[in-house]
C-alpha cells in the first residue's frame, strides 16, 4: 500500500504544488475565498469528486464527496483556505488546504478496491467565523467516521488539544448629559464597562488553571464633557478544562451584569462570533496517524500545546477528529507572520506536506481495511461523550 500511495502521490505534485502557489498568490479574507475555493473545487472535480457549491448557504464553502459505491467507512478531509489582513497566508493556509483537498485525490485513487467514502469538505473562515462551528450543529459529521486536517507549523506535533472559546460582546447604554454641570442627570455607560473589567479582573484569583480571559472597549464615548450613554465590550472567554466553559461564562456575565446594576445602565449580551469548543483529540486515531507520519520519515515529533481555539475542536467533539501539525522549515518560525506564509513557498515545505499527505492516505487506508482499528477509535469516541 505504502508504494501505490507514493506512486500516486508523484503523479499530482505539481498540481498540487500549482494550487498551494495559486492561493499563497490570492491571499482572500475568511468568506471572500472565492478564488481559492474556486481552485480547490476545480481540482477536486477534475479528479472525479461531486462538488456541491454554496455549502450551507456560504458561498466559499463546498463538500465534495466520492462515494467508491462499495461498503466501508466515510472519511472526512477538512480544507481551510482563508488568509490574514495585511501579512496573507501567514498561518499556512494555502499549503494546510492543499494537504487535505490532495489526501482527499490521493485516497480517491486507491478506495474504489477498498471501499468507502470520501468527504473534501471546504470550510471558510477558520481565523474568525469558522464554518465547521455550522458544519458540525448543521449535522454535516453525523454520517462520518473519521475526520482529518493537518496544519503547517515549525515543528511536527501529534495532535493535542485546544482551548474552548466563548467570543461575548456587552452593551451597556445609559443617559447622556453634560458631564461637569449636570453630571447627576447622566447614567454613565463606560462606568459599567469598565466596572466590567475590574469585576472580572477581580474573579481571575479564583478561576482554574490557563483559563484566559481578554477583551477591549469597542466604544467608550463621544466626548469627555458628555456622559457616554453607549459604552461596547467585547471578550473571548477561554479555557482548556472540558466542560468548565458553561461555568466560566455564566461567571464573566454575572461580572458584566453587576457592572450595569452598579451604574444603573442597562445591559444587553450576544455572541459577536462563533463559539469554538476545545479540540478532543482521538487517541487511537492520532496513534494510527503517528505511527504512518514517522514511517515516511518525520522526526522530533512533540506534543502539541495549543493557547488558542480551532474550529476544528466542534467537528472533534461530534466524530472523532485528528488536527496535527508538520513542520515545513528547519529554521525557527512563528506562525501569523509574513515570514511563516513565505516558508510555504519553499520545498522543504513541500516535502513535509507530501510527507503528511501520506500519512493522512496511509491512516484511511489502515482505518478500511482493519475494521478493529475503527471499532477502537469509535469506542474511545463513545467512551469520551458518553455516547
């Protein structure tokens, strides 16, 4: 298996290398890829995938599927292809999406003897509004057994954890007035805001380990002799403990409601981004994936600590999910910079993305034929949900 993998693997290199150089070249914003998902989606068709375009009612996403129309488990590649403001694909994502849409093709070539189906699902956005979020509530994991990413980085990591996210925006309004002869008559809504921050700076002692709380004033006021009668703050609320999020939020609000009562401003909540769960990764899947990306030759593998959230996390915690990181530069990188996105361009970068690729393939093709193998990742699965 491992050489028909490689054999197919060279006959698309340039493609693919063409297609990670194409979207590094077109750097879109999260819901503006639409010439990258454009080149994924043509690439994907050319190769005998069905694409359905508009996915979820978004116009950047897309779900491609080949089905071999034999019995065998559904496997799912994740393709991320959104670029940051002002520095371009400085996470990568132009090499990670071509990772995925290429095990996807990969795998399409080998599974019509094995059996199966193949999910190349397009997901916009993953730096701010991430589509999996609506991939995973919209039911779009429910028939998947597997489902897989890989992300560029310095170093190649198994698959770890990430942070739940809750991303609350407070608006607190209150009544103008002149600010220094009748400052009586004014409710101060910047009052409430900032007792907001002082309340939850106070509750920080008594939070539970690497729980992260930030935010910022979107606005303050107009002027400082009127008494701000609209004051807006919005926080990303974190933390690494499962389930402790639903607690962590009801406590950051209870922050922001006695900052309103305080002041007597009124308050209003509402999510100004989508939630992320924390990554929960598959234990035996990430063994299988490990065991097959250090056979092709990957080294000084880590563990993955990760201080943020991943959309990914909601897609974990609905099929069991894998979400590791291969290295593309032997020289010390930090991802979100200009200098990460121009290693993507390199060939070393290449050679640990066609390593990933084969690992990503090699994993599918194990989980097809060793029927317990998938029976021990699902199990672990059910174990964690209690499903």
């Amino acid at each position: 298996m491992k050489d028909k993998i490689l054999g197919v693997l060279d006959s698309l290199e340039d493609e693919l290398i063409d297609l990670s150089n194409y979207i590094y070249e077109n750097p879109e914003l999260g819901l503006e890829e639409f010439k990258s998902s454009k080149a994924h989606i043509d690439i994907l068709r050319k190769h005998g995938f069905e694409v359905e375009e508009n996915y979820l009612g978004f116009e950047t996403a897309f779900k491609g599927v080949y089905d071999s129309k034999k019995p065998g488990p559904t496997i799912a590649f994740l393709v991320e292809y959104d670029a940051l403001p002002g520095i371009g694909h400085g996470c990568g994502h132009n090499i990670l999406g071509t990772t995925s849409t290429g095990s996807g093709i990969v795998l399409k070539n080998l599974i019509d003897d094995l059996g199966g189906k193949i999910y190349v699902l397009g997901s916009p956005a993953e730096e701010t509004n991430g589509v999996k979020v609506d991939m995973a509530r919209a039911g779009t994991f429910d028939d998947v057994d597997i489902a897989m990413m890989a992300h560029p980085d310095g170093h190649n990591q198994i698959s770890g954890s990430s942070l739940d996210l809750y991303p609350v925006q407070f608006t607190f309004r209150g009544k103008t007035s002149h600010a220094s002869s009748a400052p009586d008559k004014g409710i101060n809504a910047l009052d409430a805001c900032i007792a907001t921050f002082n309340n939850i700076n106070a509750l920080r002692e008594h939070l539970k380990e690497s729980t992260r709380i930030h935010g910022i004033i979107v606005n303050g006021g107009e002027a400082a002799n009127i008494v701000p009668d609209l004051a807006v703050a919005q926080f990303y609320v974190r933390t690494p403990v499962f389930g402790y999020i639903e607690e962590l939020y009801e406590k950051v609000i209870n922050c922001a409601k006695a900052g309103a009562l305080a002041t007597g401003a009124s308050l209003e909540i509402e999510e100004f981004e989508k939630p992320y769960q924390a990554m929960v990764t598959n234990k035996a899947l990430s063994d299988a994936f490990t065991q097959n990306f250090v056979d092709i030759g990957a080294t000084d593998l880590k563990d993955k600590v990760l201080g943020g959230s991943i959309d990914m996390g909601n897609v974990s915690q609905v099929c069991p999910s894998i979400h590791p990181y291969f290295s593309i530069s032997s020289a010390d990188i930090t991802p979100h910079t200009i200098s990460f996105a121009e290693k993507t361009l390199l060939p070393e970068a290449f050679e640990g993305m066609r390593k990933t690729i084969y690992a990503l393939v090699k994993t599918s093709t194990d989980i097809i034929e060793n029927k317990e193998l998938l029976a021990s990742i699902k199990h672990e699965f059910n174990e964690t949900f209690n499903k």
